[in-house]
C-alpha cells in the first residue's frame, strides 16, 4: 500500500483482527433495531452510502447479512447502516495508506453469489473491483487484481521492506495466531500424541522389566565395627584407610607414656625428661632401650607438633603405614624389656629396635593430613 498499492479487506467475524488493529480499527456490533431490513430479519440490514466514495457511487442501498460496525475517528465512512432510536453503525471505511489506500467492509456476505441478486450488492461488487484497478483520477491503469479467500497462505515479501528473520517472525506469529483460533493441526497433534504415546511404552517397559532387589531390613544388618564403639570402634577407626596415621601414633604414644607411667609408679604422667629420667634410675631399659625411647618419644613430639601446624593451616607431611608398623613394634619391644625389668624377670631375646624412627623431625610439603575421624566413626 505505500508503494501505491490498494488492499480490500471484507471479513465479519474471520482473522482480520490483527490487520483492523495495525491500523487502530475497532469492531462494533451493528444496530439491534435497523431502520431498514429484509424478510423480518434485523440480520439482513440495509446499508446505504455514508459519503461520495467511489465504491459506492452507483449503490442505492446494499443487504448485509449478519454484519459488524468498524470503528475509527479519522477514516472516512462508505456504508452505514441507520438505526431506530440508536446510532447509526459504519459498516465500511476507507483511508490513505502512504501512495495507497485501504477499503475495510464489516460483512463479506455482501458479495457472495446469492446476495448478488439485489442491484445494489452487484453495484457495490463492481465498484470495490473498479477501486482496485484504477488511478486517483480514476482512470483505467491495467493493474491486476488478487482474489484471497477462505484460508490463505502469504508467501515472501514486497520489494526489500523485510529481512528473512522478519519474514520468519511473522510466520511464527501467524502459526501461533492460527492455533490460538483453530487449536493444533491435525499432523501435529497426531505427532505429540505419538510421541506421548512412545514416552509412556518406554517408563512403562523400563519400569515393568526392572528386577526386584531385596533390600535386608537395617535392625538385622551388621553394625560396621567403626560404628560400635568401644574398643574394637576405636580399633577400627584408627585403623580405618581413610584416617591420618597421625592418630594411631598419638595413640601409640598416650600407651607408652601411661604404660612406662605405671610400671614406675607414678601418680600422673611427667615430662618426656622426666620420664626418661625415672626409666634410666629405675634400670627398666639398658642403653640402648634408652637410645631407642628417646628418637621415639622425639619423634611422637614431632608428630603432635604437625598436628598443631595442620589445625593452624599448615601443609604437612603424611605418615606411611610402615612407619607406624615400625612405631607400633618399637613401642611393644620397650614395653616388654621394661616390664620384665620391673619384674626382675630377664627378657627371653634381646631386642631389636626397629630404625624407622631415624628422622624425628619432618619438613612440612604440601600435602594436607586427612580428618582424623572418618564420617559415621566412633568417637
């Protein structure tokens, strides 16, 4: 239409909503009570010219059938329909379009087969033919005129006023638009229903050929021995893959002072000076005991310094499983010379201390101490 075109629009109660509201259009209801109608019937109304258009100036009167108004303040009116003791109802209006113009009409019955019958409907049908073809001046310009009715497609663009992405929107627009009025297409609905119909054969058939696992009630399940508490709980958490080995040499070292404690008779447990003091005068170990319970008791002091140095946030170095077997052999083999000493009793082997205990003090690298306590452990 800005290019000179000339677009003819005639729907009652179709899609061309969308157009009537691009140019700020309304629909109406035509009067209840015409002034002039047919066969009894307020539905089939006379409308008659409401200005000196073009269209209508052969038209005398014109029969709608079931017509709606068109509202709009500054187009100008083709047709009314006069009521009795109500407003008057425009059921055509026409505008400029930029070079172009656009005809509106509220009732496409007007033109249908059996209305062209009445004069004034054949009247009508021509001028809206002459409208389409001819100049302003009204003169013969051969341009061709398109018929679209019932349900169309639009295809493509005029000149280059689109991009392709705009031509998509609008086709999206349009197909949503199409399934708000009419519901899905048929070849859609028969899609989604198919493909429900499939997701509900695959739960059903992963669901039915899934086989029952019996599941042992938890009051008759073993209870994990770090879970139990206790001796043996305690056991199994320092002995457990996930623990620092700092614990089990913590615990190594809580049994050899408690233990040298009591077999010397003391009321609580000294200094490590201290302690070797007593275990020197009493004779419970010979030199090299001595020599071997002080890199031990070393080496446990420097184990419970890294313990510090992690809960500050340091990185410290891990203990080896066999440093602590070679700890825990060291710790049982003074123990036994230093019973049997306390005892008078004479050691049935000399002993052999182990010399993994040869470093007392590690330098800390960056590798973090895991928790001590696993999670569910025994405390």
């Amino acid at each position: 239409m800005r290019a000179g075109g000339r677009v003819v629009m005639l729907d009652d109660f179709g899609r061309g909503d969308s157009l009537l509201r691009h140019f700020g259009m309304e629909r109406v209801a035509s009067p209840r009570r015409p002034a002039e109608f047919l066969r009894k019937n307020p539905q089939l109304a006379l409308a008659e010219p409401a200005s000196a258009h073009p269209v209508v100036s052969d038209v005398s009167r014109v029969v709608t059938n079931h017509p709606t108004g068109l509202s709009h303040p500054d187009l100008s009116p083709v047709l009314k329909i006069r009521g009795n003791g109500e407003p008057d109802v425009v059921v055509a209006v026409a505008g400029a379009v930029g070079q172009g113009r656009l005809l509106a009409v509220g009732d496409p019955s007007i033109v249908m087969n059996s209305m062209l019958r009445y004069g004034g409907n054949k009247a009508f049908a021509r001028g809206l033919v002459r409208y389409t073809v001819d100049h302003d001046s009204w003169g013969k310009r051969g341009g061709r005129l398109f018929i679209a009715s019932g349900n169309f497609e639009q295809k493509g663009v005029y000149g280059d006023e689109e991009s392709t992405w705009s031509d998509w929107m609008r086709a999206l627009r349009e197909a949503l638009e199409g399934m708000r009025h009419d519901g899905l297409p048929p070849w859609l609905a028969y899609a989604i229903a198919c493909a429900l119909g499939l997701a509900l054969v695959v739960w059903v058939g992963s669901r039915a050929g899934r086989l029952h696992k019996p599941v042992t009630p938890r009051f008759v399940r073993k209870v994990p021995a770090v879970a139990q508490g206790g001796v043996a709980g305690h056991a199994a958490v320092i002995a457990a893959p996930q623990t620092s080995r700092v614990l089990a040499i913590l615990e190594l070292k809580s049994a050899l002072e408690e233990q040298l404690t009591s077999l010397l008779g003391l009321p609580k447990v000294p200094g490590h000076t201290e302690l070797m003091n007593q275990v020197s005068t009493r004779g419970l170990l010979d030199a090299e005991g001595m020599v071997a319970l002080r890199k031990l008791l070393l080496r446990m002091s420097s184990v419970e310094t890294m313990v510090v140095f992690q809960r500050s946030g340091g990185m410290v170095q891990p203990i080896r499983d066999n440093e602590v077997v070679a700890i825990a052999r060291t710790v049982k083999q003074l123990l036994d010379t230093a019973e049997a000493s306390a005892h008078g009793r004479p050691s049935l082997a000399p002993p052999a201390f182990s010399s993994a205990i040869a470093s007392p003090i590690p330098s800390p690298i960056a590798s973090p101490i895991p928790s001590p306590i696993p999670p569910g452990g025994a405390q």
